[in-house]
C-alpha cells in the first residue's frame, strides 16, 4: 500500500452544519477555556456524518489525494452505540474504524475487539493513560492530552477549542498527535517516525480535514 494511502486509513474522526473547501472561514466553538462534560462535541459520530482529509506534502513526500470517512452503520453492543466508519475510495481491504462517545470519552474497538479510549472527557492538560493488551493481538499504546480551549488553523478553517492528543505505539515506535476540533472531530493527524537514536522523532507526513458533513450531534 502506497504511503500517502496507509496514512490517509490510519487517521482516521449540534445543529446540522456543513463545512467545504474553497475560502469559508468555520469556527467551533467557544474560545474561552471551560470544563468539558462529554466528549461527543470532539467526535459528533451519527449515521451519515463524513469528514474528507488530504495528505500534506512534508520534505521529499508528495501531497496525497483525498480520502472520505463516513458512518455508514450503527450497531448495539451492550445498550452502546457502536459507530462504523468505512473510507472511500477503498483499497479493498475493508479498513474500517468502530468507535463509541460517551461523557467519559471515545473509546476504539480494534479488530481483537480490545476497546480503548482515543480521547477522554473532560480533558485535562498532561493527562495521560496506556492500553496494554491481554495478548500479543494488538499494539500497546500510550496516551497523553497535549493542549486543549486553543484555537487551532486546518486550510481555510479555524476551530475554537481545539484539544490535541499524542498517542505512542510501542511496538511501531510511530507517534501520532490528533488535534479534534469542537463539534467537527479530527481535523489534523500528524505521524512521526524514528529519526535515530538519540534524535527525535521526525514529521513523516500530515493530513488535514479537506471537508466535512456534520448532520447530527
């Protein structure tokens, strides 16, 4: 699989509003800090929702073409909404993502169906918790609240209350930061590789929200 595709799958994701490219200027959100009850403003997840992203050229890596995360299905599990999300175009993998929201955070389901927490609620600057699976079927991770009430710049937007988190995968030695926008959800992921021992990490590629459909929260 083609770099700029593999990144595009890793990242990804109120009233009914509708971002697109070309020049509109969107804010999210108070930009005054304040407590956070629940974590659906940072991922509004409903059947129909979609976010777009694209690759953004860093050093000698080109610009990827454009990749569409939508909820296409919503099943029970335990009295929870399990949201999936599926990318188009597809590789034909059938990559897809299964999250939950809740006031406590938005929890992941990967494919062992090991559940984890993506982002907690309300964030708290410097917390931090790891995911460290029963076996070896799954990556152990570890997370970390980097910044939160910041406003933050994607192309043309501008969110307000932004919180961006780190994540580490031990076994990959890859770091992802994800800044979540209010009310819209992921709108940067950045992914750092090793740059050697001793040396940080440095920025393999950047993908950024292109446009999004938010229909219900």
């Amino acid at each position: 699989m083609h770099l700029i595709r593999s990144v595009l799958i890793l990242c990804f994701v109120q009233p009914c509003s509708l971002g697109e490219g070309g020049g509109n200027l969107i804010l999210g959100g108070p930009q005054t800090a304040q407590i956070h009850t629940s974590c659906e403003a940072y991922y509004p997840l409903s059947l129909g929702n979609n976010w777009t992203y694209e690759g953004i050229a860093v050093t000698a890596v080109p610009a990827g073409s454009g990749v569409t995360w939508r909820v296409d299905k919503v099943i029970q599990k335990g009295g929870r909404n399990v949201f999936w999300l599926w990318p188009k175009p597809t590789d034909g993998d059938e990559e897809h993502r299964r999250l939950m929201v809740s006031k406590s955070g938005v929890t992941e389901v990967d494919d062992s169906g090991v559940e984890y927490y993506v982002l907690k609620c309300p964030p708290q600057i410097g917390e931090s918790w790891h995911v460290t699976p029963p076996d070896q079927s799954s990556t152990e991770r570890a997370f970390k609240i980097l910044s939160l009430s910041k406003t933050c710049r994607v192309r043309e937007f501008r969110f307000r209350d932004c919180v961006k988190v780190e994540e580490d995968r031990g076994a990959t030695n890859l770091r992802i930061v994800t800044t979540y926008g209010k009310h819209v959800g992921p709108v940067r992921i950045e992914y750092y590789a090793p740059a050697g021992q001793g040396k940080a990490k440095k920025l393999l590629q950047a993908v950024e929200l292109k446009s999004y459909e938010i229909r219900n929260q």
